[in-house]
C-alpha cells in the first residue's frame, strides 16, 4: 500500500478515524464510541487498540506508517498536551507522549476546531489559499486561524476560540463560557433561535415562524421564502457575525473565510447577509477577504489531523 498515516478525531459521543496516504487520499475512515466514563482513562487506549486492528486488517507494514494525529475538543499546547476536554473527562492529559507510547507511532495532537481548519485549507473550502479563517456555526461558535499555512495555537491552545469575542455590553443571559455578550450567543445555531425569539415576542409582524418549530433551519428556509420577520432575524444574525469577523481580520487579515457546522447547511444565502456586514465593519485593507461554504463537513477533522502528522 506504500507509506500512510491515520487522522483521528476525539468527540464526545465517537471518535472519527481515516487511513490517508501522504497526499491527502483518504483510504477509509471509520469510527468508535467515545468512552468517556472514568474520566475518559479508555478514549487513549481504545484509539491505539483501534489503529492496531486496522493496521491488521489491511496488511499494512508497520514501517509504512508515518504517524497519527489527532484533534480534540480542548486547549491543546504545542507540544501536544490537552491542558482540559471537559466532555472527554480529562483534565491535562499528555496526549502524544501517551498515544505515542501505547501505538509507537509518532503522534500530534491539537485542538479540533483548528485542526479542522487544517483540513479546510488543505482538501476543502480553503483549498490554494494560506491564510484562512474557518467559522464553524455549530450548537457554539468554533473557530480555526491559519495564517501562512499554519495553525494560530496561542500560548494555551486557545487561539480560534473566536465564538468568545465580546460583541454585545447589555446582554442579560450568560454564555455557556460564563461571559456575557459572546459571537456565540448570537452567531450559533442557538444563537440565531435566540434572536428569532426575542424577535417574536417583541413585535407582531406576522411570520410563518409562529407556527412553526423555531430552529436554524427553520428560520433560513423562511428567510428564502421572503418571511419579513425572519429576514429581520437574518440582518441581526449578518451583523453581528460579519463584526466579529472584521475584528478576526483587522488582527490577522485572512485571504478567506469558510464557513461551516450546522448553519452553513443554509447556504449561500448566509454569505449573503454575513459578507454584506463584514465589509460594512472591515479595515480597508481586509475588506476583500472571500467568503466560502466548508465542504469536508464531518470529515475535515479527520484530514486536518491527518495533515497535521504529515507536517
């Protein structure tokens, strides 16, 4: 089969697994459960066990095997250690040295927001270019930095987490981080039900969304469909996101956005009401950066991670 490596992706329910050659060709990918009872003492064993089998049931040569890298969800420093993963369990956890030690293979690790926009840039919405900002839209707002091709980690791996940027000073409800006024709380998939709900219960503009469960997708197909008081909802939602991005590009100054998690499913509709915003707010000189669709999806975890060992 020739030289390989594997790209592994650690989330709180399964961990993502792919088998890629050096050039980014992704073999075969498959998962397991997350085990993350007993703080999370299995996930590492688990994944060596895991990569052991494949290596058998492919006939692949041990020799053949550049190294494993990892992504997970919490501040990972540059040397590999998870300094916390909440929804894993862990605490500081020595991921390289320990996966190293229990598989033999060279291991890195880092956060999987970032090691997700490692992917993007290297086989998906980011492709050709260096300096990327990857925006995930999920439950929170995650977040990605390459600048010349690499990840913006930060002292204490948590460089990206730009769903914290304080955007909003009378914000009545706490974030999930504890602050108030965070990106997230306007710019996730939550958050985006969030506005449509105040939304509602300020005005009485009809809308379909009375009579309808309120959810991201809900909210987008109505604003497709001309609903005034969702396309209202949509203006909020462009503002606040396209400012958090200008101040992301007044300090970093990417070549292109990409946009993806659960409320990129929407579209190009969304750049529409995001793009339009960011330029209102943007330095000149960052005021052309592209606007992109994330197209690994679920997948760009693993090729990141994947990208990650090869580097």
């Amino acid at each position: 089969m020739g030289k390989c490596c594997f790209g592994v992706d650690v989330g709180g329910t399964t961990v993502k697994m792919g088998l890629f050659t050096p050039d980014g060709d992704l073999l075969e990918k498959w998962e397991i459960p997350t085990r993350t009872e007993d703080q999370g003492s299995h996930i590492i064993s688990d994944i060596a066990e895991a990569i052991e089998r494949k290596i058998t049931e492919a006939g692949l040569v041990r020799d053949d095997i550049i190294g494993i890298g990892v992504g997970v969800p919490g501040p990972v420093d540059k040397n590999g250690v998870v300094l916390q993963a909440v929804n894993l369990g862990w605490g500081i956890v020595d991921l390289g040295s320990e996966l190293g030690k229990a598989t033999g293979f060279p291991v890195k690790a880092g956060n999987d927001a970032n090691v997700a926009a490692l992917g993007e840039l290297w086989k998906g919405g980011g492709k050709g270019y260096d300096d990327m900002v990857l925006v995930t839209l999920g439950t929170g707002v995650g977040g990605g930095i390459i600048v010349n091709g690499k990840m913006v980690v930060g002292v204490n791996g948590a460089g990206g987490e730009i769903g914290h940027i304080h955007l909003e000073d009378n914000e009545t409800e706490a974030c999930g981080c504890g602050n108030f006024g965070c990106l997230e709380q306007y710019a996730s998939a939550t958050g985006i039900v969030r506005l449509a709900k105040r939304k509602l219960a300020a005005v009485d503009t009809p809308s379909s969304l009375r009579s309808t469960e309120v959810s991201s997708k809900t909210i987008w197909d109505a604003v497709k469909a001309g609903d005034a008081l969702a396309v209202e909802v949509a203006e909020e939602f462009g503002d606040y996101l396209g400012k958090g991005l200008s101040i992301i590009a007044a300090i970093c100054n990417p070549k292109v956005f990409v946009l993806g998690g659960g409320v990129s499913k929407a579209g190009d509709i969304l750049i529409t009401y995001v793009q339009k915003y960011y330029e209102k707010y943007a330095f000149h000189a960052s005021r052309d950066a592209l606007f992109r669709l994330a197209v690994l999806e679920n997948d760009a975890g693993i090729f990141g991670a994947a990208k990650l060992i090869l580097e």
